[in-house]
C-alpha cells in the first residue's frame, strides 16, 4: 500500500471511530433522557370558575406525580391517592398557601428528598419576615436581620408562634420530605414564612412572625415581625466577626472555593456540584490538582457541608485522583453536614472509596438515606397556583453499590462505587458562639485531630 493509500486509510478509520463513538455517545445520552427525564404532558383543561374548582385542577395536575416518581412504595402510593380524595373533599375556599402546604404534606409521603414541593419560590410569592434562622448545635439563632431589626442578630430563638423552638422541627416534619437531617436543613427559611406557618398552626394571622429571643439577662424578649418582599442576602446586615461565611447567608456563592492550609494542606469548599462564572467546575478541579505540590499535600480538607449537589460527573475525575494529590502518609478529611445532599453525597461516597484508609468523615449525618432515589425531567408544575413538584427517577446507592438496573440510575454502573459507612467518624456540629466569633467548631476540631496525627499522638475517635 502506499503511502498517500495509508494516510487516506488512517484518516477514514478515524472518522469512523470518531463517528462510532458520538454516535455511541448520542445512543447513550437518549437513552438516560428517555428512561431517567421524562417529559410532563397536562391534560388540557377550561378555566376554573371558582377556587375549589382551580384547586381541584391543580390535584388532577398532581396525580401525575404518581406516573413521574418511582420513589414511592406501594404504601405510600396508596396513602398519596387517598391523600388527595380527602383533600380534593374538603379543598372548598382553602388559600393558597395553606392548599400548598397540604400538597407538599402528600408529596412527604414519598420519603424520598429530592420527591418534593419546591417551597423556595413560595417564599418569595408570599413573603418572609426580615430575619434569617439558622439551627447550630446549641440551638437557633438569628444570623441576619434587615437594618431595623439588626438589635436582634445573634440572639437564641427561644419560640417562633407561642412553640418552643425545641418542637418545631417535629411540627414542620410532616410538611418536608426526605430524612430528619435533609427536613432540618430544608426547613430553615419555612421558619420565617408567616403565610405557609399558618397551615400549620391555624391560630397564627399568616401575616407576622412572633419571635420570643433570649435577652442579655437571662429572660426573654418578644418582637413581632410583619412579613414582606423577600430581600436578597447583599441587603440584609450579618454578624460582622462571621463574614468569612457567607455561603450560609443564601447569596451568590461560587461553586468551589480552596485556600491553603499550614503544614502542606488545603482546604477545598464544594457549595455546589456545578459549574459558575469560573467556568466548568471540572477544569476548576483540574487546576487545583495540577496545583498540588511534589508529593502531594500532607492533608486536605474537603468540606461538603453546604452543598446540595449537581451533576456529579463533574466530580467524577477529581476523586478518582485524589490518591496521587495526598503525601503517601497523608489525610483527607471530609466534612458534612445535614445539608449534604444528592451529588454531594456522591462525591462524598467515590473520595472516601478512593481514598481509603487516608480518609475521614467528620461532621454531621448527611441529608439522605444509604439508598437514595434521584435524578429528574421536565418540572411538574400545578397550573393555578404554580407550584413545582420535584420528582425522582432513578435509584442510587453509594454504601453498598447500586445493582438492580430496573431501579437504579445506569450511569452509576460507569462510575458507582460501593464506599460503606458514610456516617462520621466523629459528630461534630457548628456551636453558635464559636460561629459567631467567626470559629469553625468543625474546622477546629479537624486541625486538632490533624495536629495530633502530625505530632504522632493520633486520637482513638479516627482510627
């Protein structure tokens, strides 16, 4: 063959590769789609003449959930249709949030957290007083405040409504879906929404939020808060020793933050599995591991705390490196918390499994079971009072692997691992008074057990 013969034969036998694998590529991509994000079709219908007749509509529109969603059990199936006859029963002249309330009480039913109402936009729609709560180790607190309320930052919430703050997460528990943890870390702007608090507690006038505070003395105090526009986080104050923070307050954060730690560390924050205005969080992990030092770093932090996932394919490379970015003898600790969800929960799972005995979890229960179900298509949306319905279609399971391909997500059979326990080592949650000092109780606590592995006298809490 000649030359010219073999060069034209190579270039054809490359664009036939390259062809097989797009096509491959296409072939897989429409598959997931059609098996994993379905489309949402409504039956059409007149306009409503009346609120139970739109409501009515709107619990048509929701037993589509039932076509859309394989989380629920045939249990929970049954309670969910029978749940939506008795509402349908006595919806009559019911207000807005209080039906929405009751559609997310049904939809609770599933169990499963990413199966849910989407309430952040009710907020926003119906308002929330001008405070920001968020739970600590020792209790709630008021974090942010608008500028007339500022007196009020930093204070303990003693009762919100006449309920002490120690019931209030069984109260709101039926409303939220999911696990303990993932309804704690949810519920938190639910707290300060007047209008959606109604439907659980009737004798409240839906328009103001009573706070009882803990005063400088030692009593209380009571201040009532008349609900308006939700304001964004850049205007509200926040407590000024806590401004590294920020990812809690609810303004834009970027999706990866790092910063060097002493003695050859990093710390790597992930707040959400995503990409942002740094660009694709893939080519930001890439440049954090070509930044590793010869050697590697003789410890890394990644904190995963705040973040409630993504696609986690982002992460995919990043952990599956992270053997040959750690010293030989050294340590990755993992942070978590209740509000560690979804694609966090993976990339929690595969750097624990490729990491191995370098690894260790430290934090809070994560806000998810060991089986979970996820993934989703087109929103589900009740036509008359907009309310989203969030849904999940494939199952994951990151403890002990994912094998029943009728339930679980395909592509976990790429890129699954079977992690074990993902529960910490060590439970260790943010106390308000090291917060608002502007301490990381957890951070502390892993720079001493980090000290104590460096200096050869390693604690018997990580093996």
């Amino acid at each position: 063959m000649s030359y010219k013969r073999l060069v034209i034969a190579v270039i054809v036998l490359a664009v036939a590769a390259a062809a097989l694998w797009f096509r491959a590529e296409w072939l897989v991509g429409t598959a997931l789609r059609a098996r994993f994000s379905p489309s949402v079709t409504l039956a059409p219908k007149p306009s409503p003449t009346s609120i139970a007749d739109a409501r009515g509509q709107d619990l048509d529109d929701l037993l589509v959930l039932l076509d859309l969603d394989r989380s629920f059990t045939a249990e929970g199936r049954a309670a969910f249709t029978q749940g939506v006859a008795d509402l349908r029963a006595r919806v009559g002249e019911m207000d807005a949030p209080t039906f929405v309330m009751e559609v997310a009480r049904l939809v609770a039913l599933a169990g499963n957290g990413h199966t849910a109402v989407q309430l952040f936009p009710k907020y926003a729609e119906y308002g929330v007083a001008p405070v920001r709560l968020a739970w600590f180790d020792d209790g709630l607190y008021v974090i942010g405040a608008a500028d007339a309320q500022a007196g009020l930052l930093g204070r303990r919430v003693v009762a919100i409504d006449g309920h002490p703050a120690d019931d209030i997460p069984a109260a709101v528990r039926p409303y939220l879906t999911g696990t303990d943890e993932h309804a704690r870390a949810q519920g938190i702007n639910l707290l300060v929404c007047p209008a959606l608090l109604r439907a659980i507690w009737p004798e409240t006038d839906g328009r103001h939020l009573a706070l009882t505070l803990a005063d400088e003395a030692g009593g209380t105090m009571q201040t009532s808060l008349e609900a308006g526009p939700m304001a964004s986080a850049d205007s509200l104050r926040w407590l000024p020793q806590a401004a590294a923070f920020t990812h809690l307050y609810g303004g834009k954060t970027a999706s990866l933050e790092t910063r060097p730690l002493d003695h050859q560390g990093l710390y790597l924050r992930l707040n959400a599995v995503m990409d942002d205005d740094k660009g694709p969080l893939t080519r930001q992990l890439e440049a954090v591991a070509a930044s590793a030092p010869p050697g590697g770093w003789r410890w890394m932090v990644i904190d995963l705390r705040y973040d409630g996932g993504g696609d986690y394919t982002k992460t995919v490379d990043f952990t599956r490196r992270l053997p040959t970015l750690l010293a030989p003898d050294g340590t990755l600790w993992l942070l978590t918390g209740n509000a560690t969800f979804s694609a966090a929960i993976v990339t929690l799972a595969r750097a624990k499994y490729y990491a191995g005995a370098h690894a260790h979890i430290i934090g809070q229960r994560v806000g998810d079971r060991d089986t979970f179900w996820g993934e989703t298509g087109a929103p589900l949306v009740l036509r008359n009072t907009n309310t989203t319905v969030g849904y999940a279609t494939g199952m994951h399971d990151w403890v002990h692997g994912c094998h029943d391909i009728t339930r679980c997500f395909w592509l976990n059979y790429a890129f699954g691992v079977a992690a074990g326990d993902l529960s910490p080592e060590q439970e260790v949650g943010w106390r308000f008074p090291d917060f608002a000092a502007g301490r990381d109780t957890v951070m502390d606590e892993v720079r001493d057990l980090q000290e104590a592995k460096r200096g050869g006298g390693e604690r018997a809490a990580v093996p």
